[in-house]
C-alpha cells in the first residue's frame, strides 16, 4: 500500500518561525504525512490562523502535548525552547524511535558547559553522548544510523562550514580567529518584544552577548572535535534588520604559504559531496541563499596581514533550521538528502 | 531673572515614542525647562537607560506619578495611552494649570462616542466641552486661550488638512469621502507585541481596524463642526513597514468646475498663515516631511471621474504628535509657534 | 521516449525579476525544459552570474535575440518592457506558435488607448483582438485555446479578481469606485534609478501616476467588458518599501441590501473552482501570499456610509507576473492549473 | 553690523546626500550664511526640488562650478566625488582660503598610495602635507590652523576613534587587529545603480571590496602615525540594508593584564574633552547616534581569548561627513565646536 511507505512525521513546538517552515518544506512532499503538530499556546488553533500562508494547503489543528499519547509516527521534529525540548525528548524516542531536536539541548557533550552558557541544568544528560550533532557535511553517517540528532545551531552552522576545510587541513593556524556573525530578526524566533519590534529593529544594528553567546560553545566544542586540535575562537553575534539570513565573516592566520586559488581548490575538493554547501568566486550575499538550504562559501586572502577572510551565508530559518533537519531527516531515511530540498 | 522666565515644562508620560519625542523637541530650548518626566514602569531609570541618544544631553530621571505631587510646572504634557490621561488631567489642570494632553481622552465631544469607539467610560466628562482641538490650522485663537488642549490623531491631522479647505469652501460633495491613510510602526507605541515584531511587520502590510478605528469620530466630529456640514467618509487605516511617516491619500468627488490649479490656488490661500503646511505641486513623499512638523499636501484632478485626489504626509511622531503639542505650546505662551520646529 | 514529452519553453528578456521568477518556478519542474534564456544586455552571461541563487541549479546561459532563429520550443515567455515585446511577438508566434507576454502590449484592445497611455504606437495592432486576456479566473476556456495570451499586470490583477464578483452581480454601483494600491518595488523592473535606490525608497512612501497609470485602461476595459457596464473608477498606486506584494484597497458603494456575511458567500461561491483565490474572514496581509501564486480577498461592510471596503493581496512577482503565466501555461497545456505553483 | 559677522560657506557638491546634510546643519543657524551650493548636473534647479524637505526653508538654486569667480565666502565645503575634489581645491584655497573637503582626495600622505586605492594620479600633490586630517579628537590644534582640512572618510572616523586610546596607550598588540565595519547606504551616494536599488539590498547583505577598499590606507596612516607604531589591520566592509550608521566591531589582542573597568576609564580619560565621544557601558547600536554628531564606544573584555572587542557607531552622514565638517568649521571660527551640533 502506497500511504503506508509514507514517513509520519510529527512536529512538537510548531507554532514558532522554525515550525512553520518545517511545515513548509515537508507539506508539499508526498512522500512524508505530518501526523500532528504540536503548539501549547495556540493548542485548538488551526495551522493557518497563525499562518494564513497556508489556508487552504495545510490542514492541520495544533494541539497540546501530551507525553502519554502514543505517537503514531516515524520522526519526531522538536522546534522548542532550549530547556523544554529535554523534557520532551527522552519520552519521543521511546515512543517514535528518531527524533530530530532543531534546539540546543543536545548540542554540547558537557552538562557543565550547558548549564554555563544556557543557565539551567539539564535533565536528560545520559542523552548527551548519544545524540549525533546533525551537520551532514561533517556527520553524514552517523547521522544515518542516528536515534537523536542534534541539529545545529544557526550560527554554528555558518561558522563551522566555513572553517571546517581550513581547520582540519591545517591551512590556518588555531589561535587569533575571529568570527562576525549578523544575523535576521527571526533567529530570536517569533516572540513579543520591544527589543524585538519594528520600530526598534529598524534602521538599528546591535552587537550582543559578546562572549557569552550560547553558540560558542557549539562552535568551539564541534571544531575542536573535528580538527583535533584547541582553538582560540572569538565570536561576536549581530542583530541586522532583515528577516531571514545570516552573515558570517571569519578572519584566520595563513600558517601555510599558498594562494587564493590554492584555498579554493581546497574548499572544492573538501566539499565536492556536498549539495549544499557551494564555493565562490564572487563574495556571497543573502540574497544567494534565502530560502534555500545552501551555504555559499567565499574566500579572499589579503597578502599584506597573512590572514584569510572567509564569508559565509545561510537563510538562518532553512539551512540553520528546518532545511538542515529534513536534510538529516532524508539521510535517516536513506533517502537523497536533496530530496524536498531543491 | 533670566532663567525665571522659562517654561517649565511637565512630561507624564514621558517613556513611550511621542515623550520621546517632546524631549527632543524641547530639550535643546533655551527657554524651556524639563521639571520632570514621570513613566510609571521605567521610574527610577535615567532617560538615557531607555533612550540612549540622549547620553549626555538629557540628563533626567523617571519618576512615577504621584497625584499629589504640587507641580512647579507651567505646563504638563500628557503622553499617557488613551483611558489612563482622562485620570490624571483634572489633577495636574488644578496643579499646573495648562495641560496639553496628546491622548484620544478629550478630542471628542460626545461621552457616549468615545465609549463606543476607546470601549470604555469616560470618568473626566466635565472636561470635554472645555477642551480645544489643538490643530492650530483650525483653532489658533482658542489654542492661546485654553487650559486644555486634545492634541489630535496623527491620521486626524493629515485627513483634516488635507480636507478643511476644500470642505469648508464647498469645492467637494460632502459624500463618498474615500479616505486611505498608511501609518509607520511608531503610531503603534513602544510595546511588546508579536504583531508589531520586525519579523511580522517587515515585507508586510496590513489594513486594520476597518470601519471601527478610533481616530474616525474624532475626523468626522472636527469636519463637521468645521465646515457645519454632515460628511460621509469612509477611512481605512493600513500599516506599513516604516518607522515613521502617516501617507494619506483621499479621494472625493468635485462639487464645482474647477481646474486644478484654482484648486491649489484655493489652497494655498487657506494655508497663508500657516507655517507648517505646504502646498506641493508634485505629488509629496513622507520622506520630504520626517523628522519635521510640516504637513505636505498635494492635489490632483481626474477629469473623467470628476474627482479630486488630495495626498498628505506627516511625520506622525512630530505634526501627528510631540510636535503639534509643542506648536500648540508656543500658542499657549505667546511665542512664535515655529520657535523651536524649524 | 519520456523526455520528448517535456513543455520545451523560451525566455525571451530572462534578466529581469519577473524572468528570474519564471527560472524559479520552471526550472524545479520535470515536466518543462527551458530551452534558451534570452537577454540582451546580459547576453554571454550564465544565469548564475545575475543570479546566484541559481548557482548548481540552472546552468543556462543568456542569449541575444535573434528572430531568424528557429525556435525549438513549444512556448514562448516574453517578459520584456513594453513596446520591445510587440516587435519580437508576431515573430515568435509563427516560429514557436504560443506566447504568453507578461508586458502590456497585448492588453488593450484599442490602439489609440495603447498609444495613450504607454506613449508610442502600436506595431502589432492586428495581434490586439487575437491575444487572450491571461486572467485564469475570468478566461479559462479562451486561453487553453489562445495561441496568445496577455497575461495581466500586478495592479490589474489584484483589483479585477477583488471587483469581479460584485460587479457581475451587480452588487455594487459602477460610479464612485476607489481603487489604492501599494506595491512592492519589485514591481519597478531591475533598473538603475536614483528613485529606485535603497535610500531613496526606504523609509519612504510615495503615491505616482495618479490619474495616468497604464494599468487604468486594463482594469477599466476587462471590468467593463467582463460586467457589460461603464464604470467609473479612480485608481492611485504609491510604491512602498518592501520587495514583493501588492496591496489593494477598494471602496465601492453598495447597491443592494445585503449582509457582509451574503457577499462573502457571493465571493466565495464565484470563485469555487479558482485554485488560487482564498476569500478570508481577516483583512489579508501581504505575508500571507508572499512567494505563492495565491490571490486573498478581504471583505468589510461599513454600514454607516454602505459602502464595502474589499482588500486584496498577490505577490507581484508570482500572481502578478511570472506565476500566472505559469497558471496559464499549464491551461495551454492541458495540465493541473495548479501544477508546480502549490 | 552684526550680519557681516557671519561665516560665509560655499558648498561645492551640493546636491549629494553629504552636501544636503550640511544645509541641514549650516541653514538653520542664525551665524552661518550660505553664500552658493554648487551642482554640477542639477545646476538650475531649487534645492527643494531636489530635497523638497527643505521647501519653504533653504530657498538656494543650485549653481554650476565656475573656477574663476571670485569666491565671496570665508570657507568652502567640498562635497565632490574623490578625484572631481583635487581638481578645484587648489582654485579654491586661493580665492576662499579656507577649504573642507569632505571627500577622499587629500587623507593620504603618499601619491602613490593614493594611486593604488584610488585607481588615479594626483593632480594637487603639493597640497598633500598641507592638508590637516580632520578628525577634531586627534587634531584640535591644527585644526584651528588649517588652510585645507581633509575630512575624514566615514569608516575610518569609526574605526580610529575606538582605536585611538588602546593603540596609544599600548594596551593592545599591534598586530591581529581585526576590523569589520557595517555601513547604511546612504554611504555610496546618491547615485542610480541596480547594486543600489532598494529591490536588491534590501534584505540582504554582502561584504565588499575586501583587502582593497580605499580606508584601509587611511585607517593605517592615521593610527600609525599617531601611535608611532606599525599596525597590522584587516579591515572589512559590508554593505548592510539601513539608511544611515556605521557600525564597527573591533577584535584587538590585549598586551597587558587590564580589567575591562581599566580599560574603560582609560577611554573615559582620553575622550574626557571630547563632547562628541561617549563611552558606553552596554553595546551602542546605531539608533543611539542616528542624525547626530556622536560615537559611541563600547568594550568588552574576552578573558579566555585575551581580546578585546571594541565596537563603536556614528552616523555616517554627520559624524561620519558632514558633522564632522560643521564640527572643524566650528574649530576653525573659533566657536565651540558643539555649535549647531547639539
């Protein structure tokens, strides 16, 4: 029966910005059925009243959740809250089997380093090993034999492709990089605010939580792991008035006499089995990517100071969300990981 | 003595965009002196904390209101949200003496009209036939007499100019008014609110309140009084993704044979002696208005329809707020109404 | 053999936005081949050069213009400004024998009110009663029959799909008709102009064209041919800051005693069959048909003045452009209308 | 006679966002006489037909530029692209005396330099060592001095102000300086370009002109030969979608063990004459010093990477162009250089 191959895939915290685009991408496949989302506030709400988008294309009520309800699904997405979605996630694997956390509850391997920068215990830390951090161009394997996947933060995800090639090839030296990174307002996710409102947001620009952002740990621990080597990262988050997209500008130390063309042959080489990640020649905008799971990649080395200007670009809300996820949600179903993607 | 003379000046209300606002206007005056700024939630804050641009000019702090409080103030503005204003105005007209109140409390006449459109009773009715519309286009010789000045809407300032001409001169049917007004994100206030969040105002509009805004008795009660006529007018308020600016665009149908530079003519006679309006012969734009209190009118012919279509623009938070509050406030003392807004 | 049966399409003037849109919605599609990309100035040029977002996704490369050469196509997209389209259209009819032009020159069907109001003459004159109104919703039978199709402007489509249900029914009068629309500056083609600049339009709003817009006759002649009355109609655009969208606003007066919740049934009833109009019980928002071919209306009954104020939303690019042709050629081609726009 | 008394400024280059920021600074001030503006391609028509802001306000004609009448003017701002202003600078310092050029001609010491960012050869290159760089907290004195003051470009004012006090102080390394600057649109002028338009910088962003941008001479000869040392500095620009502002982050490795308290008076202290400077205890944001003459300035100490992140706004159109230039014309008067500014 052709419906029974479909994946059921239910959706907890799908209310907020990365819910609805889940719901973007996975209600026009015919390959995936969405069993139910999940929203406690707007619980008893249709989908589209919250996103009138989808009048007419997503008929779907939101309803609470109920951790007794045994879910009659194949994938559980969790779009909540850091700190709410480990309550949820030990009962979801018991009950679904895979679950796919969009927060960043299992990103970090240290309890400590969690409760440091997220301020909070956490109540699921046998999880934490176990959980395979759902960066495709890093994980693709693990990945697929995956139960819970971490899916990256939306910054991190900007920084670590752009350093990954670099870093483990040895191409830049491990101390003095420095990483700028803008981000669009619906990364704070879909909240009330004045911080967040038009009137403040616009024609504003902000810097925040310089040093002590959650997703510097991120970004540290996954590097660190994957270079096998200590960095000294400095990372300082932006809030810039666009809705979608992140700017991700790093500055390294050449520790290796090549040229431009060297490092891009690199990157090219590093990333041929990607889809998604694309190296180029002109400088990367938002505009490339938004609403799109790639990331694009560019390059400039400046000859006077020795140091390599990697920029980078995602739409914070597809490859630093939901795109990133169905990505990882193909590659645990053995599907092509491109599939609802392009 | 010299600084005897100045205004002293009472802010309550003072953290929201429209005492904001006041502060800039009046802050750099060498003849007018801030007594104090009362906010209930930011008492205890400097200005400065709330709105940093004023670091190092404004050197003032929140308090809260205390009725009893003996104001040493010449004059008290009155930013407070409709409803909280007609509180605190029977006291502070006892205490100051002047009160201009930039609220929808005392702009209309009929107690019963403004609970249907504000939806609640209003406890300061004793005081409605005693306020004066503060539109100084219309009301100067009443706006230097008066204690209490209803500073009008910002929609009502740029529908009124823009029809009181052509109205009070019979150019114009009084019916099948077709009022179409874009507000900028700041007329909404300085409040936390999804709706009003930069991610769902940006790249978006909305119409709102159709056929039950607030501000539309408050344009047909001073229409009517003005031009001693019963109008029909339709008005749809819309928001637009800007930061500040009100775009009026109105359409009525021709009562006379007239050209249209004898309407612009006519026009520009009206609005002789009035130092903030102009009259444009290209269509105007909110940018040729912000950040200042004119009000820039245009006017164009459509003979096959035999309409006219009259364009406004103001910048809300100035000619549609703190500005007309502070023209209305040099009526009051006797200066210049342009001292301070050029 | 399956790849002969692909829609083998061209796209003539491809540089534009509303070319690039059509790559964004045929290029996904395994059913068509773009054929060749036509682009004057950008000629030599791969797609991806313009438009990075395409970069690993279309790999085609602008072409010039040249009429002697025999398309291998079976439709052609002419998305070039008006007055270029009607030079190359003759030929691409008897060379590739169905075209849908985007532009206005084939939207009119009097040459004197062509000449009027895009301001040169007409060379194709012969053309104007052959090409099909592209208007899915109101022609549906012509045009899977047209070898021609005008495939309408933003403006006018947004306002006749708002105002065909109350004219036909005459549920409205036909004088005092208010049409103001807002719209996206995508709407102003990719040009070089200070006016269009980044500076010059943010935070600005301006109304332009009043009285003299080339979509006035449009409208005007599709409402009056599709009603059988003469109408009287006044329409003002004004551009507004944001990329996309289109926002119509309509003031009629009622001609019979009716309930707002009998005209929504009206609606709702007209347009059963149409896939992509949703009549809404909220005033729409221009988010909520962003990047979708969908067409939301909007209705309020002002019972004081009986007047309906109907609102009406479409992303310029996609229903108001490059979507539509799509709905249309999907019609052409004996497919779902809705193939590859849900 | 008190009138004879004011300073008479010439504006050569009236008509670009710079030249109509300084009539907004030097119209409404009662000492200040504008004797000319000077236009080039808008020579003839009205200041307000081009800024209809000023209707009713500046009533000046803009003029073309005639080398040889006689300037009947104390001081002569140059508003003209970078290469037009060392063309008539000369003429000018001869019939005016006292000149301000706000563009990039005379900033650099080196011809060649010049050459190689500028993409010409410099035709005034005796002026270069008589040209005072005319940043007022580094150079009051020569200021007061100066025949021909080279206003500085809009990023480097940003950038060297918040490097000053650590580069001469020796708190930070001179080498690994990281710079990553986001500048408003208003930045590139008021020119007609699609890279420009609204449709395509809004919601976007993208770096440019890495490791070849024409500040980056000017940051380093400016902080070189005020710190009397060698700096090794990265310098990037991004193209952000906002008006007007700059903003700067500054990553810079400590050279001395220091609290962020330390280093925050030893701002205090060097800015402590400086009415224009603001040490910040949170982050600025651009809204902070919109349309002003500040900048802000905020640190933050990284303990685990031993860097210091400095970020620091202006307003590029005042701080950034033309404040400063009313700032250094206030310096060269003799008047408190606060005046018209505050």
């Amino acid at each position: 029966m052709l419906t029974s191959k479909k994946i059921r895939a239910a959706i907890i915290g799908a209310s907020g910005y990365s819910g609805a685009e889940l719901l973007r991408l996975l209600s026009t496949r015919d390959d995936v059925e969405i069993t139910r989302v999940v929203a406690g506030t707007s619980a008893g709400k249709k989908v589209a009243e919250l996103y009138p988008v989808f009048a007419g294309t997503v008929d779907l009520q939101y309803e609470e959740f109920r951790a007794e309800k045994s879910e009659n699904a194949d994938i559980a997405f969790v779009a909540l809250p850091s700190g709410e979605s480990m309550k949820v996630v030990p009962g979801l694997l018991a009950s679904v089997g895979r679950v796919i956390d969009l927060g960043g509850d299992f990103r970090l391997l240290s309890p400590e380093l969690y409760t440091q920068y997220y301020k909070h215990e956490h109540v699921a830390q046998h999880l934490l090993s176990e959980a395979v951090y759902g960066l495709p161009e890093l994980n693709s394997q693990a990945i697929a034999d995956a139960k819970l996947i971490a899916n990256p933060g939306c910054y991190p995800t900007s920084v670590i492709l752009a350093l990954l090639p670099a870093l483990k090839s040895g191409l830049i030296k491990t101390e003095h990089i420095v990483v700028n990174s803008l981000s669009g307002v619906s990364g704070a996710g879909r909240s009330a605010s004045v911080e967040l409102s038009f009137t403040e947001v616009n024609e504003n620009i902000k810097a925040y939580k310089i040093g002590n952002h959650q997703h510097i740990p991120e970004i540290q621990t996954v590097l660190e792991k994957a270079s096998g080597s200590t960095i000294s990262l400095s990372f300082v988050p932006h809030l810039v008035p666009i809705t979608r997209g992140i700017y991700t500008t790093i500055h390294a130390s050449l520790d290796a006499a090549v040229t431009e063309a060297e490092i891009r042959h690199l990157y090219e080489a590093f990333y041929r089995e990607a889809p998604f990640v694309r190296i180029r020649k002109e400088i990367p905008q938002i505009k490339d990517v938004a609403r799109t799971n790639f990331c694009d990649i560019g390059m400039t080395l400046l000859t006077p100071t020795k140091q390599i200007v990697l920029t980078s670009v995602i739409d914070n809300l597809v490859k630093g969300a939901a795109g990133q996820a169905v990505q990882n949600m193909n590659i645990m179903f053995g599907l092509k990981q491109t599939k609802g993607l392009l």
